[in-house]
C-alpha cells in the first residue's frame, strides 16, 4: 500500500464523513429518522441517570466522584 493511495483514501473519507454531517443536518428525513431519535435517547437516559443518583442520595451513598477536566 503506497502513501499515495492512503491519502486519496483518507481524502475520500473525509469527504464522505463531511458530507454525511451536511446530510443529516439539511436533510429532514435523515434528521427525523437519527438525530431526533438519538436527541430523545440522551434525553432519556440523562432523566434515568438523574433518578439514580436521586436514590443514591436517598440511600446515604454518594456517587464516584467526577473525574476532572483536562484544560
């Protein structure tokens, strides 16, 4: 495999990658069918998180704590 031929691949792909974003974000039916699928599986699943901590405070057990941001 030539680095030429990785280049143009990678090209390709970054081309492909962008494209498929632009898609997403114009394209209402692809927006409908992922995007606002996923956006109301986070929302879920931050909702499910949020309970369970409740209940661990509730219990006396406090959660891990949070592992800190790189800068």
């Amino acid at each position: 495999m030539t680095s030429q031929l990785l280049r143009v691949a990678t090209g390709v792909a970054a081309f492909a990658g962008l494209y498929y974003a632009v898609a997403i974000l114009v394209d209402s039916a692809h927006r409908d069918q992922f995007v606002d699928s996923l956006s109301a599986e986070l929302r879920d699943t931050f909702r499910r998180r949020s309970e369970y901590l409740d209940l661990l405070g509730r219990r006396g057990i406090a959660p891990l704590p949070k592992e800190p941001t790189r800068a």
